[in-house]
C-alpha cells in the first residue's frame, strides 16, 4: 500500500512538471514590462468607468465598475497560473481548443433553449447566455459571454499548432489551402451573426500568421493581387443597391462614414465621440475630478467600445499619446518576446497574439476618430466587458510564459527548411 501510495505521488509529480516544468523556466527572462503596462492601462479603464457613471450611478446598477476590478482581481491569478503552463501542453490541445470554440460558435447559432442557448442583442445574435428566462427578454439575468472572444484566442494556437506541425512541407500550396479552410469556418460563422468587426479582425491575424510563416512568397503576393482589388470592388458593391452580401445595417454604417449628413442617427455616436475628444484639448479634464463636465457622458456605450474618447477628454492630447505609446510599448515587447522565443512554435503564437491586440487597438482608435465606420470593438484592457478582457488576459499570461522560454544564450540558427521568416 505504501509503495502504491508513493508511486502514485511519483506518477503525480511528474504529470504536473510536465504541464509546469518550473525548473527550467528562465524568470530572468520573465517580462515584466508587458504585465506592468497591461495593469496600469486596466487601471486607467477601470478609473475612466468610474468618473463616467458618477452622475448616473450606473456603476452602481449595473456593477460596471464592480465587474472591472473583480475581473482584474481574476486576471491576476489567471495570468500567473497561465504563465507557469508550457505553451506546448497547450499548443497540444491546440484541435480540441479549435473544435471548442467552432462548437460554442455553433451553439450561439443555432440552439435556443436553456441552461445554454444563442442571445440576440438588436439584430446582432453574438452572445451565449447560460442560465436565466428568454421569456424575459432584455431582462434576462442569465450570465451571458461572447463565443468569438474565446475564438480568437482557440485560432491562434490552432494556427501556430498547425503550421509547426507542418512547417516540412510549410512551402507547399496544400498547407496554406488547408489553413485558409481552418481559418474561413470560424470567420464565415462570426460574419453571420453578425459581426462584421471580429471577421476582419480574424482575417488580419490570420494573414500575419502567414506572412511569418514561411509560406512560398509566390502564394502569398497572389492572394495580394486577388484580395487588394477584391476589397476596392468590394467598396463599391456594399454602396450599390442590388448588393446582398451585407445586412443593411450593415450597409448604412459604412455610409455613414462616408455621407454623415445622411445618416444623422447613426454617425451620432462618433461624431459625439470626435466632440469629447476635441474637449480635451491640451492637458485633459482630469484634475477637475469626477465632477467635472463630460462631453463623452452623451456617447452611447462609452465605457466599452468608445472609452478611447473619455480617455481624450479626460487625460487630452499628452495622455491619449501616451496611452497609444503604451500600447506601442506593449507590441515591441511582444515582438521582442516573439524574437527570443525558444522555438518556431513560441514565436508563430507570439505573433499571432501581437497581431490581434494591434489589429483591436488599430480598428477601435479608428472607430473613435471617426476614420473607420462604426464596428463595435473593444479596446483591449480598458473597455469594459468580462470575456474581452479575460481573453486578452489570457493571451498576456501565455505571452509570459513563451518569454520564460527563451532561446539560449548560443545563437542557434533554425533550419534552413522550416522556411519562416527570421525575425533576429
């Protein structure tokens, strides 16, 4: 019995030290930097949430303010266990992490009965609601969360899995058709919910994950010469009136963009946006403290999607630049992490990861501004909003962990075959 007993523990130990082979992690190497400026910009959002519902007291009715701390407090422990997890244990999971999220995807799509079933907000079916009575309607009190958030973590690794494993044959056309077929299930389903945001973000990750690679070039600049006049075709058709591709809501806030004075009710949000931002000025409203006169308390959803305005106004021109120069911070210590990963399967991840929070960072300012049409994304660490930044806190602690793996001091060249790009 005792010798069972120890055995068991033996079997036990070296389970565990596969998924957290703690001894050979480099936390010399541990990159500080990029957990810092994750919190001091999730501390920044969580401020912003609070001086903008002073008034209206949302914070307290709708535990906004509330839900952001307590999910940072989560994040912490999320990011620290995460960073202990060798990102190869999870890059082997990689297809059941795929097949999670294609099947959460299909339950928002198709099923409509609790405990787990689709959630319609507007005309937009993108949340998964478990729990609570759809009779209710919008007062539904089950717990609800976005699938696609959790898919754009499942296609990265999926994609970073599948190209080590085939990076032998990484130059053939047949890899880059199987990894473009991987990649439009997901984007095709997200499309129809729809959510037209996410599946350009999607596709943005995904054609960065190709570049690096490896992928013949041949390939690559044919898919440009198809994609590039594709898209200025596909401008012009969403205008026309014969065009099907797109919901009309869809449609009229491309317009919008375009032809404001048209489309009045919908470009207000921006507009109104572009407003509290110019209120900044200089320096910011922010020593006035929470009463101070907020131009941004008259843009709808300004605590998620549209906080990048409130950050403006608050903290004006000086503090937005220096917002955007954390957020440049935080993508060269990714490449940096990206570049000294231990190997081609750390580095494909690193990257995919850097592209997304870029990609969101990029589309959402663009929003704001009013340089993009109106999507509806988050602006990662400081929106409010569970799975998002959940997500995006998942991604920084496997980010860490890649960093805990560095390549060794000796400069080891990978081989020529493997055909990636060298990012040294």
């Amino acid at each position: 019995m005792i010798i069972c007993a120890a055995n068991r523990k033996i079997k036990m130990r070296k389970f565990l030290y596969k998924i957290f082979p703690v001894k050979e992690y480099d936390f010399k190497s541990f990159c500080f930097p990029l957990l810092l400026i994750v919190y001091v910009l999730g501390f920044i959002g969580v401020y912003l949430i609070y001086v903008l519902d002073y008034y209206e007291k949302q914070a307290i009715k709708q535990n906004l303010y509330t839900k952001q701390i307590l999910a940072f407090g989560i994040g912490i422990g999320l990011i620290l266990f995460v960073a202990l997890v060798d990102y190869h244990i999870i890059a082997k999971l990689a297809p059941l992490i795929y097949l999670f999220g294609i099947g959460l995807l299909l339950i928002c799509k198709f099923v409509d009965n609790p405990p787990i079933y689709g959630w319609k907000h507007y005309t937009a079916r993108r949340w998964i609601k478990i729990g609570g009575d759809p009779s209710l309607g919008i007062n539904n009190p089950g717990f609800e969360f976005q699938p696609s958030e959790v898919v754009k973590i499942a296609l990265v690794v999926f994609l970073a899995w599948f190209f080590f494993k085939t990076h032998k044959h990484i130059k053939k056309l047949w890899v880059l058709a199987i990894a473009i077929v991987f990649t439009a299930l997901p984007i095709l389903i997200i499309f129809d919910q729809p959510d037209l945001s996410t599946s350009v973000l999607l596709f943005a990750v995904f054609s960065a994950m190709v570049l690096i690679s490896g992928v013949a070039y041949k390939y690559i600049i044919t898919i440009i010469a198809v994609v590039v006049p594709s898209a200025v075709f596909l401008l012009w058709y969403i205008q026309q009136d014969f065009q099907t591709i797109f919901t009309d809501y869809q449609v009229d806030r491309v317009k919008s963009l375009l032809y404001p004075e048209d489309y009045p009710e919908l470009a207000y949000q921006q507009q109104n946006a572009v407003a509290a931002i110019k209120q900044g000025g200089l320096t910011g409203k922010v020593l006035q403290g929470v009463e101070a006169n907020l131009a941004s308390r008259s843009v709808p959803v300004r605590e998620s999607d549209f906080i990048f305005a409130s950050v403006c106004e608050e903290f004006g021109f000086i503090g937005a630049v220096l917002i955007l120069l954390g957020y440049a911070f935080m993508i060269l210590m990714i490449i940096r992490i990206a570049r000294k990963s231990k190997d081609y399967l750390g580095r494909m991840m690193a990257v995919g990861f850097g592209a997304m929070l870029l990609v969101q960072v990029s589309i959402n300012i663009g929003v704001v501004t009013y340089i993009l049409p109106n999507t509806g994304i988050a602006l990662p660490f400081m929106s409010s909003g569970l799975s998002s930044l959940l997500v995006n806190l998942l991604m920084i602690g496997i980010l860490l962990n890649i960093s805990l793996q560095p390549r060794g001091k000796a400069k080891v060249r990978e081989e020529s075959p493997l055909g990636y790009i060298d990012l040294k």
